[in-house]
C-alpha cells in the first residue's frame, strides 16, 4: 500500500526532488515567457515612438495652408491694435494692408423692439385676457421698407392663446426673435426683441389679425403692437469718410479688415474716437518653425533612447537593432536631406537656408536671426519652403503611423507572435503537467519499495537478534 505522505517511509524529500526536477523541465516555458516579455516591451516602445512621430506630424500639418489658400496666405498675419479697446475691436485676413485709421464712432447699431397694445389696443381682449383667434403668425426679419426678409418663420398659435402660449410659441421657433410677457400696470403686454442689433432687424407679423406688425404700413390702424426702440445700423467715419453698417460688426468698409463697434456716444457728444493701427505680425511663421523643430527634437531624443546601448551596463534599448526604429529615421532624415519639387528652384530651397540646420548629434537647431531676417526680406519664398517641408514631413510620418503604416504594421506582427507563443506555452503546460504527474506516480512507487525493504531489513534484524549464540 503507497504512502499518504510522499517521502515518509523512505526519508526522501521527495517534494523537494520533484520540485527540481520540474524546475529543469519548466526551462522551455520560462524562455517562452521572457520572449512573450520582449514582445510587450517593443510593442510598448512603438507606442513612445509612434507618439513622438505623431507630434512630428500634427507640427508638420500646422505648416501646411488649407486647400484654396496659398502659403503666403496663410502666413501673412496682420496685428491690430486700438488705441481705445473700449470702443472697437478688430481682425483682419491676409488681404489687410498695414497702416494707421482713424476712427469715429457716431452711432451703434441697435435692436428693435415692439410691446403689443394695451387697454383697447390690446389683441388679448378674448375671454380672460387670450387671443380670440389663433392661426399661423409669419414673422420675418427685414430692413426698413423691404421686401425681402433675410429671415421669415411660419409660427402656429393656437386660439384662445394667452400672452404666455404666444411668447412660449415664438421662443421655441427659432425666428430670431426672443419674446417675453410683462405684467404692467395697464395689464399684460407682449414684447418682441430682434435677437440682433440692426438696420435689417425690423420685425413684421402677419397672418393673425390680432397679432399684425407691419413698420412700414401707413398708417396702420390695425397694427397691435408698439414700437419701443428701432432698429438701426451702425454709423461711423474711417479717416474722416463717413460708414454705415447693417449692424456693428463691419466687413465692407476696409477690404480685410472686420470691425466690431462697442460702444458709441453718449449725448451730447456725437462721436467716440480711437486709432486702428494694423501692422505686419510674422510670429506666426516663426512659431510655426520653431515648433516643428522642437517636434522633430523629441522624436530625435525618443528614438536615440529606445535605440541606445550601454556597453558598461550591457543594456539595450526596447528597439536597439529593430529595422522598424531604423525606418522611421532614415525616413526624417531623407525628408531633411531632399528638396521638395514645390521649391525647386527657388531661393530657398533648404531648410537652412533659412536658419534650421541639422547638428552632429541629431536635432535641429534655428538660428533665429537668421529666420527672422529671411521671413523679413522674402515672406513668400519662406512661407513656401516651410509648407512644402511641412508636407514633406506630413507625408513621411503618414507612412510610420497611419492606419496601415510601419509601425501598425510592425505591432500587428508582434502580436501575431505573441498569441503564437501563447499557443506553444498551453502546450508545454499540458506537458508539464503530465511530466510531473508521471515524476510522483514513480517516486511514489519507490517510496513504496523503500518502505518495504526497510521493514524487511528491521524485521530481519530483530529476528537475528533473538537467534541463540553458539560459542566454538
């Protein structure tokens, strides 16, 4: 009969045994393992590397002008400034012309208002104060003596309608129009606000006699409502000509140049002045440089560390050796070393020719004197370079991180590894398994002859020990 306990009728550390036996055969699964490790570590690693390319990409990208702008476009940036914020404020586009306005501010631009009549004026005399026959109310948003509204909306009012249906109604169509209910002294009055200020913000009601508004009827009897402020544009002089504007934001009076009016006079004063000063702001371009080489940089730092080897520690980095780390240089440093075909030709035709250059260890540097002074003297011709690196740039790390670039590509293949060597440890588990069952059943065994052979051997001795002595 085996014993319970391995090793006890024996005296042998069976379990330690075993446990070094399988320690031998678990060699296979533990290389298995530390590769599975490998594996994780580099997919990891790709992922610091795909990052840094990326940001690479998003700074290339910002270099690039939109379709149906040129690069000169987009580069030429014009600063403003007032001398009185509180009166304008200013943009421009790349079609302004640097200089100095004056500018007076005469009128705002204002919104109309109406408030419906009260007393026997009022279109709420149905019972309990409602509208005695509803409909669809049309309101439109026109200039004075227009028609043609910019904006009109079919509003359903329903009969019997309080001053609050028709407010809640007209608030819930998105007519441009914001309406509100104030319970004054003569009664309940509905009151009309355009949304924005004005001269192409008068407010016109028509469809429901009880509600009709029309500014431009003469007279009108029937109109219901009263009007509380007009609406008006804007009016200004820009260096002494006299503007008007629909409403306080002005895109027509200097070509480029979008106003936005914010305060005018308080009588008796009949003008607010400021000077508008518009001048040439090349920052945009410097910035844009700088931060494409401070991109390039960290690529430069994460792929020489995920490369590194340190021979005193014998330490690699995750992608020392790896052709995938190796790609993604050479592709950065063809980009450096190429002149894009939108340039060639032109005065500058390389990055430093304009101040960037590469240096030993890798990075690029600016040398912003130089840059400043070329974008000074020839806008265009550096504007057209950077774009045409920012694309180039754009492209290369495209093909490294895009949805079926290297670097997908790469970690696609690793994970393939990786569930192989999953499959291949299920195995050597299973194997393991049995190999370590077979070793107990075996030990066991012996430890079961051991144990009969020792109670043989004491049985044995006792039975000689009894024997009598015979003397020769």
């Amino acid at each position: 009969m085996a014993l319970s306990s391995p090793g006890l009728g024996s005296n042998l550390d069976v379990n330690s045994i075993i446990s070094q036996l399988m320690s031998l055969e678990q060699r296979p699964l533990t290389a298995l393992s530390q590769k599975e490790a490998s594996y994780q570590a580099k997919i990891s690693a790709l992922g610091s590397l795909q990052g840094a390319i990326s940001a690479v990409q998003t700074a290339a990208g910002t270099l690039i002008p939109a379709s149906g702008t040129t690069a000169t476009q987009k580069f030429t940036v014009f600063a403003t400034n007032l001398s009185d914020t509180s009166v304008a404020a200013a943009s421009t586009s790349s079609s302004a012309v640097a200089g100095s306005y004056t500018l007076e501010v005469n009128q705002l631009a204002k919104q109309h208002s109406i408030a419906s009549g009260t007393g026997a004026a009022t279109p709420f005399s149905g019972t309990g104060d409602t509208l005695a026959v509803g409909g669809t109310l049309t309101l439109s948003l026109d200039s004075a003596g227009g028609s043609s509204p910019h904006k009109s909306t079919a509003i359903t009012i329903a009969d019997g309608a309080t001053p609050e249906n028709v407010r809640d109604a007209i608030n819930g169509a998105n007519a441009g129009v914001s309406a509100l209910v104030i319970n004054g002294v003569a009664g309940k009055q509905l009151v009309l606000t355009s949304n924005d200020a004005g001269s192409n913000q008068f407010i016109k009601l028509s469809g429901i006699a009880g509600l009709n508004h029309d500014p431009d009827a003469t007279p009108a009897p029937s109109d219901a409502f009263v009007q509380s402020q007009a609406a008006q544009g804007s009016a200004f002089k820009l260096n002494g000509i006299a503007v008007e504007g629909v409403g306080n934001s002005v895109t027509t009076a200097i070509d480029g140049i979008t106003l936005n009016l914010l305060k005018g006079p308080e009588a008796p004063a009949t003008a607010l002045s400021t000077t508008l000063t518009i001048s040439k702001d090349n920052s945009s371009l410097n910035t844009g440089v700088n931060a494409l080489v401070k991109a390039f940089n960290e690529f430069s730092s994460t792929a020489s560390s995920l490369g590194s080897y340190n021979a005193a520690t014998k330490k690699a980095g995750a992608l020392n050796g790896d052709s995938t780390l190796r790609t993604a240089q050479n592709s950065f440093r063809s980009v450096l070393g190429n002149i894009p075909a939108a340039v060639a030709g032109s005065s500058f035709q390389r990055l430093s020719d304009v101040g960037v250059s590469l240096q030993k260890d890798g990075k690029l540097s600016v040398d912003s004197a130089k840059l400043s002074a070329a974008i000074n003297d020839d806008l265009a011709g550096v504007a057209n370079l950077v774009a045409a690196f920012g694309s180039a740039f754009k492209d290369a790390a495209e093909g490294l991180v895009g949805t079926s670039g290297l670097i997908a590509a790469r970690r696609e293949g690793l994970n393939i590894s990786i569930a192989s060597l999953g499959k291949q440890s299920d195995v050597l588990v299973d194997r393991l398994t049995g190999i370590e069952a077979r070793y107990r059943k075996q030990f066991t065994a012996l430890d079961t002859l051991i144990s009969g052979m020792t109670s043989t051997s004491n049985f044995l001795t006792q039975q000689l020990a009894i024997l009598p002595t015979y003397t020769l």
